[in-house]
C-alpha cells in the first residue's frame, strides 16, 4: 500500500469517527435534555462542530486519493495539530506526517 493510500484511508476514518461522535454525543444530549431549547441548541451546535470536521476529513481524504498536492499539505497541516492530543492524537499524526513525508506517485491508488 502506498503512503497515499494510507492517508487516503486515515483520513476517512477519523472523518467516520468524528460523524459518529458527533451524532453520539448529539443523541445523548437531546435525549437526555430536561428543557427543549437550550439542550437542543448544544445538540445541533456539536452536530455542526462534528460534522464540519468529518466533512474536512473526507474532502481532505478525497485530494489524497486523487493525488493532489493540496490534499498532502492539508494532511500534514492536520497531522501537525494532531499531535497535541496526547496520547492517540499524536501517534496518528506522527503515523499521518510519517505517510506525507514521503514522496506520492501520479498514479490513483490501484491502478
């Protein structure tokens, strides 16, 4: 597997997971709400949050599969970031700048 395909594939599993949080914690917070307006209002706002970045994870996860240099400069500006959450965080983003470092092929993956 090239490091293009690894980002490619890092990239859509943090954005999964980051949808997924968020719906969760959505969930948990409107279900769990005693008044309807402010709870729903940190509902949609985490739904919002989570969702914007899920969607930045699968655009960015999009340029890397097509080999574009935008995505490989936004895959390490987001792998720099990702080292400040300690513990997991940083060992995805030194598995992220480890794959960006290294020099991408032309070709789209499995071809």
């Amino acid at each position: 597997m090239t490091p293009r395909e690894k980002v490619f594939r890092m990239h859509r599993i943090l954005g999964l997971l980051y949808a997924l949080l968020g719906l969760s914690f959505s969930v948990i917070v409107f279900l769990g709400s005693t008044s309807q307006n402010g709870d729903a209002l940190l509902a949609i706002t985490l739904l919002a949050i989570f969702g914007g970045i899920a969607t930045i994870h699968f655009l960015i996860a999009s340029a890397c599969k097509a080999g574009k240099e935008g995505g490989r400069t936004a895959s390490t500006i987001i792998s720099c970031l990702m080292l400040l959450a300690v513990p997991i965080g940083t060992l995805i983003g030194i598995y992220l700048l480890a794959n960006t470092s290294r020099a991408w092929s032309s070709q789209a993956p499995g071809t």
